[in-house]
C-alpha cells in the first residue's frame, strides 16, 4: 500500500499554504520533505496525517491508529520520566502488560535511552528528546511513520543515531517520510520533495532531481550577475538558463542538491514577484 | 587569501586568542586545554557534538564566562566591556526582544551601543512595524545579523546562524558573513550542518572538552574511512550490520558503515546471504563526529 497526498492544496486565510503538492510515500522507504520555515513542509505532514483539511486534493492513508506521527513542536510530555511517555503512549494504543514492557524496552535500548528511563524528559538534551518523540510514534508499530524535523536543531552524532532508527523502520517495512531543513538528510532519502512557499521545487530520487535540471552552474570569484550568484566558501556558484551564453572560460561545475535548490528557489520567486 | 581589515577595525594580527584555555565546573571538565587563534578576514567554524564544550568555549571568548585554566585575549586583551564593544554576537535563540518591533529592537540595541540605527534591507523595512515574533525565522535571523553588525565589530561570533531556514536564506546568511570577511572582520561560527564547513576557510573539532583536529575537511575527517555498500537488498544488508554493531547508515540505497573493517563487513554480508559489493570511500564529517563518540577516550 502506497501512501500520499494528490495535488493538495490548502489556504489559510488568505495565504496558499500548499499549491498543487504531491507526495508519494511507499513501504519500506524513507521520503524527505526539504524546506525552510514557512515552506509548507508541516502542513503537508499535518494534511497526511488528517490534521489539516485539504481544498482541494486526495489523501491516502491509513487509520490514524496505523499512523506513527512526530509533531515539529512536542512529542513528549516534560513533566513525565522516559519510560512514562512511552508507557502513556503504549496504552492509548492498546498495549498492556509484558507486552507493552518489551517494546518500550525494545525502543528505548534502540534509541540509546535505556539508562535514561527514569529521567524526567525535561532532563533530556534536544537529541535525546527528539529520539524519545521518535520511540513514542514507533511504540504501535505503524506502517505509516510521519516525522516533522526530528532534526532541527540537534547535533550531527544526535541526528546520525536518528537517522539510523528511521533507516532501521524503512528496513522493517514501514513507509517513512520526514521533513528536513538539511539537504544532506534530503540527499540520504529514497526520495525527496522540495518545496518552498507551498509550491514544489523538486520532487523524486537524487538523481532525478539532478537530471531535471536545467541550465548551466559556473563558479567565479567575481560573479556576473549578482543576483544569480550565491557563496560556495570564498568564491560563487553562479547560474545560467539554457538560453543565455554562458561567457567563454568560465569553470562550468556540475550541479549538487544545493546549487539546484537554491536555482529553483530564486526562479519560483522570481515567477511569483515579477520585475 | 587574507583581506585587509577596514579602515577604523582594530589591526591585529589575531583578533581573538585562546591559550589553552580549560573550564571546570566542580569536578566536571567542560573544556580542556584549547588553544585557538582567530585572525582578521578569517572564518574558522567550529564543530562539534553536543556536550563537546562549544558553548562553554564562546562563553569564555565573549567574556561572559571566567577561564579556570588559560587566558583569552580579544583584540590584544582581556575581554573586558570596552573591547566587547567591537564584538557582534548571533546568539543560538537570536538574542532578539520578540515582543517589540523590529524598529524598536533596532533602537534599542543603536541605544545600547552608542550607535545610529543601520538602514534596513527591503524584506525588512516591510515588516518594521511588526512583532519579531510574528517575522518568519528567515527574517528574524537576518534582523539578529544586522543588529550584530550594526556597531562594525571586528569579531563576529555567530552560533547556529542557519538553524532552520532554507537554502536560499542560508546562501544569504552566508553572503554577510563572507562580506564581513572580506573587510577584514575575523568571524567564528558554530554549525550542526555539515555541509556548510565548506564555508569556512579552516575549522576546528571538539569533542569530549577538548580540541581534537583542526584545518581543512580533510584534516578533520583524519584517519577515519568508510565503507559504501551497494546491493539490491540494501533493508536486509542495513538489518544485518545493524544487528551486528556495525556503525551502519543508509544513503539512498546504498549502505555505509564508517570505520569499520571491510573484512568483517563482507563476512557479515555473506553469512547472511546478502549479494553486495563493498568499497573504500572517503569518510564524511559527521561518520569522524560519530567514531570520535563511540570512543570518548578520544583519538
């Protein structure tokens, strides 16, 4: 069973919070929703998981009790210990006794929280916090597992452990999508959807997304155009559509994730506010 | 290439000096032993994990925390008031009033350091009436910059500058920062994200309280290799080193297990009838980040 949203659209108010977006999310694979603040990534997980009503638009997904769901925000209650967060969450969905003790068991010693099982979560660093939430939408075992920005703001050995619990869910089967602020994430997925203003900036694998490129990436010290260029360290990375001359000599270079992303960025703005 | 600082900054040959400068907290050791020089035109990142002693390090360099062990310098001295008023400091939470304007905080902080409020970017003079806690972060991110800015410091400290915002607000972000570079400002920031090292002209990695490499990419991945795993079956390959202990991490479809032997790596695939070719690649920052925690004794 393949999960997803169909050309979702949602205004809130008078803003278009999502236009036209689709997502794809298939069992035993891992999507990355890449974007800033204000991108629509939350909406979108938050429409996937019947949080947020569509205009316009299809949803397939499971009932919410197969859905394993990381808000952005919270996903544990500070005031209760690690082992209590799971155990609430456990019961909600059904699971008692040894049962309910051998998975929580099970995913805190994945997590790496075992020997924090009696600590308050408002004791927990942001990475331990975050794998906990992770544990507590993992708890019932869901074969739709929505994680918004497990991430954000944690340190690289923090998000290099959560990513191995997502990659470890995908390989047990589950359907996995998450957002993501980082590009590298994005890079890692099966596939990834990069949105920015509501809008779709690329959408499939890596590869995909690097082939439907268009237009050519030089890198200068000076740029040309300023307005096309951004910073690569000291020097720029500048872009040329297919149909402008690219000046003879320049260092043509080939493009990553970042270099298209940012191209699409600049050309959907440019779309939406012209000269 | 090093710039020229600017007329009025402060000519030194090392804006910033720590000496191996240590930190106790009882019997807690936050850092230990580091000795970092930061020079006009530079932007030296420095990375690690959380709980490496980063925090308590720019703490001591913005003289907001004493030395137990070492001395820091700025701009030929001690951190005292006057020469903190040639710092700018992008705090991780922005640092900003988030119940004023963006007016008023521009006000506010020209008042505090004796200085005319800056002239505003368009993205900002259109929401200089508004709440700072209704901007978006991308916003509000560029107004902590141009409030750090706003006295010409010759030291930027920036931690988390990018935290959260997208490519584009990021390549914006990193535009400032590399201009203040370019007039001679010496700048040192913090990032969880990997990929933004290629920004910085030299970096430095703390793990476990103290300095454990320092200058390019290259230096600071060190030793550490990997392994890339290519195999059809990546969910049972990524299962069956996981299981086994190994460092495993998915990228794509492919597997990679940092620092492990590539032997074992193909016992471990065999054993558990797994088709794949393994292969030698270079080690990422994060794969060095993450050995170095499994072995906190450290290199």
């Amino acid at each position: 069973m393949t999960y997803g949203v169909r050309s979702g659209v949602v205004w809130f108010g008078a803003t278009l919070a999502l236009d036209d977006v689709s997502l794809i999310v298939e069992p035993g694979s891992v999507v990355a929703v890449v974007g800033g603040d204000g991108a629509g990534k939350t909406t979108l997980l938050r429409s996937l998981v019947g949080k947020v009503r569509l205009e316009r638009g299809e949803v397939d997904a499971p009932p919410p009790e197969a859905i394993g769901y990381l808000p952005a925000t919270a996903g544990s209650w500070l005031s209760l210990t690690v082992a209590q967060n799971m155990d609430f969450v456990g019961g909600i969905y059904g699971l008692s006794g040894q049962e309910l003790v051998s998975r929580r068991d099970e995913l805190l010693e994945r997590a790496s929280l075992s020997s924090s099982a009696d600590r308050l979560a408002s004791q927990l660093s942001g990475g331990m916090r975050r794998k906990l939430g992770f544990s507590m939408a993992m708890v019932h075992d869901p074969p739709l597992l929505v994680l918004d920005e497990p991430s954000t703001g944690i340190d690289p050995v923090s998000r290099v452990d959560l990513w191995r619990l997502v990659s470890e869910a995908a390989a047990a089967g589950a359907a996995v999508v998450m957002s993501t602020t980082y590009l590298d994430e994005a890079e890692r997925a099966a596939s990834l959807l990069a949105l920015d203003g509501g809008r779709t900036l690329a959408n499939g694998t890596l590869a995909d997304v690097l082939a439907s490129f268009n237009g050519t990436i030089t890198r200068i010290s000076t740029p040309h155009r300023r307005a096309w260029a951004w910073r690569r360290g000291r020097e720029y990375h500048e872009y040329w559509p297919t149909d402008t001359a690219v000046p003879s000599g320049a260092v043509t270079v080939t493009p990553d994730l970042e270099d298209v992303v940012i191209t699409m960025s600049m050309l959907k703005r440019r779309e939406r506010e012209p000269a | 290439m090093m710039a020229t600082p600017a007329a009025g900054a402060v000519p030194a040959a090392v804006l910033l000096a720590a000496d191996r400068v240590g930190r106790k907290f009882g019997s807690f050791t936050a850092v230990q032993d580091v000795t970092l020089h930061l020079g006009p035109g530079e932007v030296v990142g420095l990375l690690g994990a959380n709980g490496a002693g980063k925090t308590t390090l720019i703490r001591m360099l913005l003289g907001l925390l004493g030395t137990t062990m070492g001395e820091v310098e700025l701009l030929g001295g001690p951190p005292d008031l006057e020469r903190r008023r040639h710092l700018g400091y992008v705090p991780q939470g922005l640092g900003l009033y988030r119940d004023l304007t963006v007016s008023e905080n521009l006000a506010f902080s020209a008042q505090a350091y004796g200085t005319a409020p800056p002239d505003l970017p368009e993205a900002l003079r259109k929401g200089a009436g508004r709440l700072v806690a209704e901007l978006p972060l991308g916003l509000q991110r560029q107004l902590a910059f141009l409030i750090a800015l706003a006295h010409d410091p010759a030291v930027l400290v920036l931690d988390e500058p990018t935290s959260g915002v997208d490519a584009l607000a990021r390549a914006t972000l990193w535009d400032t920062i590399h201009e203040q570079a370019e007039e001679g400002v010496g700048v040192l920031v913090t990032t969880h994200n990997m990929a933004e090292a290629e920004q910085c002209d030299r970096l430095m990695l703390m793990s476990a309280a103290r300095l454990v490499a320092q200058g390019s990419e290259a230096d600071i991945i060190g030793p550490t290799t990997a392994l890339a795993i290519r195999t059809d079956d990546w969910a049972r390959a990524f299962a069956v080193l996981n299981k086994a202990g190994q460092p495993v991490m998915l990228a794509g479809r492919d597997v990679r297990v940092a620092d492990a032997e590539a032997d074992l790596v193909r016992r471990i695939l065999a054993d558990a009838g797994v088709n794949a070719e393994v292969s030698g690649v270079r080690a990422t920052i994060e794969e060095r980040m993450m050995v170095l925690s499994r072995a906190p004794e450290g290199p």
